[in-house]
C-alpha cells in the first residue's frame, strides 16, 4: 500500500558500473527513479558491507531491490535484513548466477520469498541429464563431474564455437567477427 523506493544494488567496478548506468538510463526513462547503492567485490570486507549495506536501505525506506551483482553478497545481505526484520521485495537480474535456483537456496528464505525478476537460463535439467554431464562422463566415465561442470561446459561451448567460427585465422577479430556470424536457432515455445 505505499509508493515503491527502488535500490539498485550493484558492485562498483568498472563493469557492472556500466551496466547499472544503461539500466538507470532505462529506468529514468520510464519516469521512474532509482537510488544506487555500490558495495566493493572484496570478500574480506564483505560481511561487513552487508550489515552497512542492510542498515542503511532499511533506514531508507528502500520497499525493492534489484539486485545486479555477485551470488555472495545477497547471502549474507538477506540474512542482514532478516535479523533487522526487514523485508523488501527483491528483483532479480540474473547477473553472476543470482538466478540459479542451487544459489537462491542459500539465502535467507523469508527474504527470498520476496524476490522475483528473470533469467535467461532454460529449464534445469535433472542431474545426468545435461551436455556437461555426458561429456564429463566420455572423458572419465569413472567419476562423477564437478558441481558447476554445466555453467563450465557452457562457458567453454562459446570459446570453442568462437574459435571454430574464426576459421583458420584466429584473432579477437575473426573470433568476434564468427560469433556474430554463428547462426540463431529455433526459439523454444
């Protein structure tokens, strides 16, 4: 029942930075206002940016949070609220695996059942059922693949299709030039 007070949460390096700055653009373009709140990608001050971080959009007002950052900082950023009992909503951007449903179990479940948003990631597959999984097993079918094996899977997918799409000729160039040049798929229903 009252006007919402959005907060961009976002790391205060040079990259996510840029990116915060383009999503204010389209914010304010909507009419809309979004304070920013920048915290440093530093584990060893980290707990202590989240209880600062957490006291200081409580004492805001702050009612939603889009959240544009690492996977550590809403765990121990959702904790903090909790124990301050407060309980904005949460907006997810799916920046840094913050929409993987095995890293939103790890924060705070009376904040997280407050958070919505998007995700550019398809439907979770079932343990041994993924491309990762089987390549993994090809490779060394006598020990179960890494946690994490499909994000690396995936990741690697792109480097070796840039590099095949390079042609024989491999140069940032070339490799940006094939990625561009890789042809769309179907779009799934």
């Amino acid at each position: 029942g009252k006007q919402r007070k959005v907060a961009l949460v976002v790391p205060d390096n040079p990259e996510y930075q840029q990116c915060a700055n383009a999503g204010e653009k389209i914010i304010e373009a909507a009419g809309n206002k979004a304070a920013r709140y920048n915290y440093t990608l530093d584990l060893s001050t980290l707990s202590d940016q989240a209880n600062n971080l957490a006291a200081k959009l409580k004492q805001d007002g702050i009612t939603t949070i889009v959240l544009a950052g690492d996977p550590l900082l809403p765990l121990l950023l959702t904790s903090r609220m909790s124990q301050q009992n407060y309980y904005p909503e949460w907006v997810v951007t799916g920046t840094a695996l913050t929409d993987m449903d095995v890293v939103g179990q790890f924060y705070d479940a009376a904040q997280w059942k407050h958070a919505f948003g998007l995700s550019m990631l398809g439907e979770q597959q079932p343990q041994g059922a993924s491309f990762a999984y089987a390549a993994a097993k090809s490779v060394d079918p006598n020990h179960e693949p890494i946690f994490g094996a499909e994000l690396i899977y995936y990741f690697m997918y792109m480097v070796a299709t840039g590099i095949q799409m390079a042609g024989p000729d491999l140069t940032p160039q070339t490799f940006a030039a094939g990625m561009r040049a890789y042809p769309a798929g179907p779009v799934p229903p």
